[in-house]
C-alpha cells in the first residue's frame, strides 16, 4: 500500500526496508543454527540421533514468533500503553516462579526455565520485552516528576532492584546487563536529571564491579577473558575456541558446513557463539554482513522513534528507541564475547541464535516497532490528506 505525501511524493504504508531486515537476520540465523548444530544433534541421544532436529525446532520458533509479531502488530500504542504495567507483573510473577524449586529447570547450573510440555520458557528473555515497554509508561507518566529523586527516580530504582535480584538469583547476570541497559537508556531519553543520570552511572559501575569480585565464578571469567591462552584448557576454553574459529575463516571463510570447531570443540555453537560459527564457515564478510544488518535495523528503530517525537508520541518514541537498545546491547554484547573484547556471558544473538523464548520475544518487538512506524505514516498521510 503507498499514499502521496504533501510533498508529492509516493510513501509506501510499511518501512519494507526495516521488514527485510528483521526477515534476513532471522532466515540467516536458521541457516547458521543448522550448520552449527548438525554435529550436537546428529551425536546426542536425546535428539533421536536426528541432525536436523534443531533446525525444526528452530524453525517451530521462527514461525510461532512470526505469527507473535503479527499479532503485536494488530495492537495499538495506546492499548499496549495501558497493558504495559500489568505485562510487567506478569513478567515479575514469572521471574519469581522460575526460582521455585520443583518448578524452576536448573540447566548447566542455573535455574532461568520453565519446564512446559514439549519446550522450555526463560522468562527473563520476555521480561526484556516487558521492561522497554514498562520503562517507556514509567517515564511517560512521570515527566513532570523526572528531576525529583523521590518522586520520578527512586520508584523506578526500587523496581529494577527487585527484578535484578530475581535475575541474579537465577543467575543471569547477562539479562540484568541488558535490562539495565534499557532502564538507563529509556530513563536519559525520557529526560531524567542529568546529576541523578551521573550519580546512578557511578554507582551502576560499583555495583558491578562488586558483583564481579564477590562472586568467583564471574571474576574467574573477567580474569580468563584477558588472557584465555594462559588456560586454554579451562577458564579460556570456550573463547579460546572461538578464536580459532574467527582465525580460520580469515576472510571469505571455509564454506558454509565446513567449520572444525563447531564438532564438540566449541561449547555453545549453535546458542552463545553462533557468530564464530558464521565467522569460520563465512569469514569476515560474513560476520560483517550480520554486523550490518544489527546496525541497520537498529538505526532504523532510533528513526522511528524520532519520528515519534515529532509527532508528539513519546510513548511510542521510548517503546521504538528502548527496542533499538535492547537489540544493540544484546547483539554487542554477544559479539564482543565472541571475539573476545567482552567476558564469556551466556548472551544470545538476537533473533538468530536457536532458542524458542527469545526469538519470540524479538519477533513480538520487532512487531511492536512495525506496528509504531505504521501509525506514525497513518498519522503523516491524514496530515497530507
């Protein structure tokens, strides 16, 4: 569908740009999770010994997330506006729920799942969804409020506390990051005091660093990331893999299929560290075209944000700019650990590494973000009738 704008020009209804984005990443990260895990599936019992049991599975995600997202995408702002703060109870409920005993799934020793029949939920990759969409009403219905401590800054700081504790007792020390991210990031857009913004960064950095020298398993990782050949046996193993892989590719890579390291040498491949996958079998290029691809899409969330602005939405503005931030942190954090810069977390690519609860929850954001430019254009093309 098009409509003529003031100016003359012919303006599509969609941004198709943004749609094919979204839809690359996805179909390249279904090709990647099959050749990543072809070696896991095929040698495991649990997979009946059937090398394309990931990529169904994959591929059940991507469609039931695809029907997610169009489903969000019927949803008007305002109605999602008004859901926004009971979707966040729920997501609290959930967090809590999940560290019940006999209730929570303890996987690799930590309890972040929900045994369901068939699939496991990770309710902090929904909270994610929950907490951009909470932050952004928060901010919203506290404008005027936005320079008290008291009144604007400190309910908020009390609710993320209890959400990061709930996260930390999983442990998921890479969803609190990125949760963190988003309520920081919505918080400055939204206009929050600057002296408040400065003295919460300070007191973010202490924390974690508190968090990462009172824990030893975190400051063994943060140690064995700086040097991972001193044990690359060990603390180094999963990164010093991962190197590898990113060395063997050099620039064109070995082929799609022809990765070494993805056969029992990298934990993970086809999850966490997918992108050394993609860098052995696709090289550079490869790794630079997913890296484009993140980029687009999250420039293209922050402009339709601006456009939000300037439409006087700052619902929508927050909800767009807080999706962007969620899918830049995540997918830097996870290249960053996969190429060493980060220490080891157990981080996901969005919307391309296997796994049913977040590529859900992406699926339903970029929805959200579709649903947001749409509007935005409805409200240009009644401006222009």
């Amino acid at each position: 569908m098009y409509y003529a704008s003031g100016r003359g020009r012919v303006m599509p209804d969609y941004d198709y740009g943004l749609i094919w984005g979204f839809l690359l990443i996805i179909g390249l990260g279904v090709v990647m999770v099959y050749s990543a895990s072809i070696a896991i599936a095929e040698a495991s019992k649990l997979t009946g010994h059937n090398q394309a049991y990931f990529l169904v599975r994959q591929m059940v995600f991507v469609a039931i997330g695809l029907l997610a997202g169009f489903v969000a995408f019927q949803v008007r702002s305002e109605e999602l506006q008004h859901a926004a703060p009971y979707l966040f109870m729920v997501g609290t409920a959930l967090l809590l729920l999940v560290l019940v005993p006999g209730i929570g799934k303890v996987v690799n020793g930590s309890q972040r799942w929900l045994a369901l029949p068939g699939f496991n939920i990770q309710p902090s990759e929904l909270m994610k969804l929950f907490v951009v969409l909470y932050a952004a009403d928060y901010t919203v219905r506290k404008a005027s409020h936005m320079d008290s401590f008291r009144h604007g800054f400190l309910p908020m700081l009390m609710v993320m506390l209890l959400v990061g504790g709930l996260l930390l007792r999983e442990p998921d020390f890479g969803a609190f990051a990125v949760i963190t991210a988003i309520t920081m990031a919505t918080l400055f857009l939204g206009g929050v005091n600057w002296r408040l913004f400065a003295g919460l960064i300070v007191m973010l950095v202490i924390g974690f660093l508190l968090l990462i020298w009172t824990s030893p398993y975190r400051l063994k990782r943060v140690v064995g990331f700086m040097n991972p050949w001193e044990d690359p046996f060990g603390k180094g193993y999963q990164l010093s893999h991962a190197l590898i892989a990113f060395g063997r590719g050099e620039w064109f890579g070995v082929g799609l299929g022809g990765s070494v390291e993805k056969l029992f040498y990298l934990p993970e491949a086809h999850t966490d560290f997918l992108l050394a996958v993609i860098a052995e079998e696709l090289g550079f290029v490869g790794v630079a075209v997913v890296v484009g691809l993140f980029a687009y899409v999250v420039v293209k969330c922050f402009m339709i944000g601006r456009q939000s602005i300037r439409q006087e939405r700052p619902f929508a503005a927050l909800t767009a700019m807080g999706i962007a931030v969620w899918l830049g942190v995540q997918a830097g954090i996870n290249m960053g650990v996969n190429v060493g810069l980060l220490p080891t977390k157990g981080l996901t690519l969005p919307l391309m590494s296997f796994g049913g609860s977040g590529i859900i929850a992406n699926c339903i954001a970029a929805g959200i973000v579709l649903r947001i430019d749409w509007e935005n254009r409805q409200i240009m093309k009644g401006l222009a009738v």
